[in-house]
C-alpha cells in the first residue's frame, strides 16, 4: 500500500513503517503510529512559532511528538525529528490536550501549536485535537515544512488557524540538499494561505539558498499569494550534520531589501 501523505509515497507492506517513522501500514490501513504521542511539550510565546503577525504577545502550549519525511543537515530538532522515539514518548488524548489548552488560559494561552518535528506525519492527531481545541473557542498552530499533499492539508484546514509553512529555498537544487519537494511545498501554502493565517520562514545556508537570484524569484512567487506574507528570514547555525559558519549577517540583510521589495514584511530570525 502507498502512502499518500507527502511525496516520496512510501510504499508499506504489513507492519512496515514509512521513511519518515511516524506512519506505518497496521491491519492493511497506512495510519499514524505517532497518534497522541508527545516527546515535547512548552508554553512558547506565539513569536518564537515563529508566528509575528497572529495574536502577538500571547502564549501558545506547543507540542512535539517525532518524525519527519526530509533529512536536513542542518536540522535544529534531530533528536526528536529523525529518531523513533516511539516507546518514550508520553502519550495523550485529543480531549486531554484540548483541555490543558484550556486549564493555561489564564496563564495567557491561546490555543496548541503542533510543532518541533514534522506534524503533518501525523496529521489525524492534528484534525482530531483541533475541532475540539475549536470548540473551546481556542486557536490552532501547524508548523511545517509544507510536505504533504493537498488532499491530506484538506484533512486539517478546516481546523487551522495558523500556518508558519518552511520555503527551504527556490530552486530544485536547494530541496534536493534537504531531501524535499519545491513545487510541493508551493501548493501547500498556496491552498493554506486560502483560509488561514500563513507566514514562511527561510533557513538562509550559505552557499546553499543565499543568492540575491533565488530571493528575487521566491519573494515575487509568494507575494503573487499575497505582498501581504510575512517572510522570516532566519539565520543558520552549524547543527547536526553541517559544520560550515554560521550565515553571515551581511547576506540576512541583503537578501531582507531583495525580498522588501516585493513583500511588506520581512523579518530576520536568530540574529
Ligand atoms: S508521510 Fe511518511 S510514510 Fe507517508 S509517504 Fe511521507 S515519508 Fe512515507
């Protein structure tokens, strides 16, 4: 059987688990195994998401639990992205998370951002949680790299609030170096920004997605969706398995004015 989530659709025998170790085929059906399992769990202000132009100033309970369809290098949250952390994680309900979400109201709570590794792997805990997270009258947060189909974002949408979608870069070459899927990620936030709040950060690596020719085409692309998105440009640091230097400053700044000229906001992370 294939699996229909993002694009490498993986093919699962019986008892098979897919490339990114959050689904697997179980009784002849390719579901999440991740389901209600949470290696991470914080009260984050909504500005580290990073989320600048939704309810700003308030905090968000955000949850991890583990997997991820790319590989990249550079990877921030390996340990839980890249590893089966199946047999440690804590696991919890849809109405569990939904009503913790509620218990942190007063501590200034919104809602529950799924984030930290890929959620979309596990998309069904996120449909399931955020329609009661909704009926709380509270909001709901997907971080993502944007890699899945667009049948499986219909999955979600109805229930999202806000996206903070990954765009690794603008040319093939930039997603073959994280294992991804340009044109992909490009319906995802094209379909998102429809219905929701979407904002999309850009991991600047140099000499990887750092010319002034690739920020020119991804900065007219998205605002062709809206001038109105908010770009992160966020500053890499060596991780995992990359060791060059870290982005130098210079080239966060130059590539913000290449972007300001087709978008309203431009916001350099990590600096
Ligand atoms: S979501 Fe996972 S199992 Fe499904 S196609 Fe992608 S990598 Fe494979």
């Amino acid at each position: 059987m294939k699996c229909k989530v993002c694009f490498r659709n993986c093919d699962l025998d019986e008892g098979q688990i897919g490339f990114c170790k959050g689904r697997i085929n179980e009784n002849g059906l390719i579901k999440a195994r991740n389901y209600g399992k949470i290696s991470s769990a914080a009260l984050d202000p909504i500005e580290k998401k990073p989320l600048v132009d939704f309810y700003p100033g308030s905090m968000i309970l955000s949850v991890g639990s583990y997997g991820c369809s790319l590989r990249c290098p550079f990877c921030q949250n390996h340990e839980i992205s890249q590893v089966d952390l199946d047999a440690s994680c804590e696991e919890v309900t849809p109405h569990q998370l939904a009503s913790k979400a509620q218990e942190l109201v007063e501590y200034g709570n919104i809602g529950v951002a799924f984030t930290y590794n890929e959620p979309m792997v596990g998309y069904e805990f996120i449909r399931d949680t955020a329609k009661l997270v909704h009926e709380k009258g509270l909001k709901t947060v997907v971080v993502t790299s944007g890699h899945a189909s667009v049948e499986t974002l219909e999955e979600i949408l109805p229930y999202v609030d806000a996206f903070n979608i990954d765009l690794k870069g603008f040319t093939p070459e930039s997603y073959q170096y994280v294992g991804g899927d340009l044109e992909m990620t490009k319906s995802f936030i094209k379909r998102a920004a429809q219905d929701a709040h979407v904002e999309v950060t850009t991991l600047v690596v140099p000499g990887k997605n750092d010319s002034i020719e690739e920020m020119e085409a991804m900065a007219s692309w998205l605002a062709t969706i809206s001038p109105g998105i908010v770009l992160h440009l966020s500053r890499y640091f060596p991780r995992y398995h990359e060791s060059m230097p870290p982005t130098p400053l210079e080239t966060l700044k130059t590539l913000q004015q290449t972007a300001q000229k087709h978008l309203h906001r431009v916001v350099l992370g990590n600096v």
